[in-house]
C-alpha cells in the first residue's frame, strides 16, 4: 500500500467517525419518550447514497444532451434577424396606417364641424324669413 493511499484511507475513516458521532448526537437530541409507555421513538435512519462518478456514468449522461440534428430545430441568428426585421416592417406600416388613419379622421372632423356651422346658418336665415 502507497503511503497516500494509508492517509486517504485514514481522513475516510476519520470522516466517517466524525460523522456518526454527529449523526448520534444528533438521535439523542431528537429521542423523545413517551409518556404513557416505555418506548423510545427515533426518527428514521438518514439514507447515505454515494456514487462514483465513472466513464458509464459520463457516457449515460452524454447521451441525454442534444444533438446537432436538435439544434437544427432551433431558430439561428439569421433567423431571429429576420423575424425582427419583419416586425420593424410591421411596426413602421402601422405607424404609417395610424398616421394615415387619423389624418383621415381629423379632416373628417373638421368636414363635419363645417357642415353643421353651414347648417345652423341655413337654419337661422331660414327663420329669418
């Protein structure tokens, strides 16, 4: 046995010790007794799962990625270019109808706030006479 493998083994071993001693320090915290009876009630036993972290486990994990082929699915920076040039296009058009739109309805306004002056005058010189 190499001498770092004897220091490895022993900082396990002391990790390990450190940590049951906790673990039961922490049971004897916890234990409550019941009143009426004689029984202690603990809590369950914490579960340790440790895992090594192996080339299977590396090649399991490389196969959940995506794929080129995946990625083509994607949209690109082309295409998101394009889109909002699309959108600029539509937003300017709009501004435009807008702008159109209530130009039209401004001069249908004063079109309107005319005739009904022409309309009172005709109403007041026809009751004039």
């Amino acid at each position: 046995m190499a001498p770092g493998q004897f220091v490895t083994k022993t900082r396990r071993a002391g990790l390990v010790l450190l940590f049951l001693s906790d673990l039961f320090l922490s049971l004897v915290s916890i234990i409550s007794l019941d009143e009426n009876s004689l029984r202690a009630k603990l809590p369950l036993p914490l579960i340790l799962i440790t895992m090594e972290l192996t080339k299977e486990y590396f090649d399991q994990q490389l196969k959940n990625l995506a794929t080129k082929d995946d990625l083509l699915e994607l949209a690109t920076k082309t295409d998101l270019s394009a889109v909002r040039s699309d959108i600029a296009d539509v937003k300017e058009a709009v501004e435009r109808l807008g702008k159109t739109e209530d130009e039209d309805i401004r001069g249908a306004f004063r079109d309107i706030a005319l005739l009904k002056k022409r309309v009172s005058v005709l109403e007041r010189s026809s009751t004039h006479r």
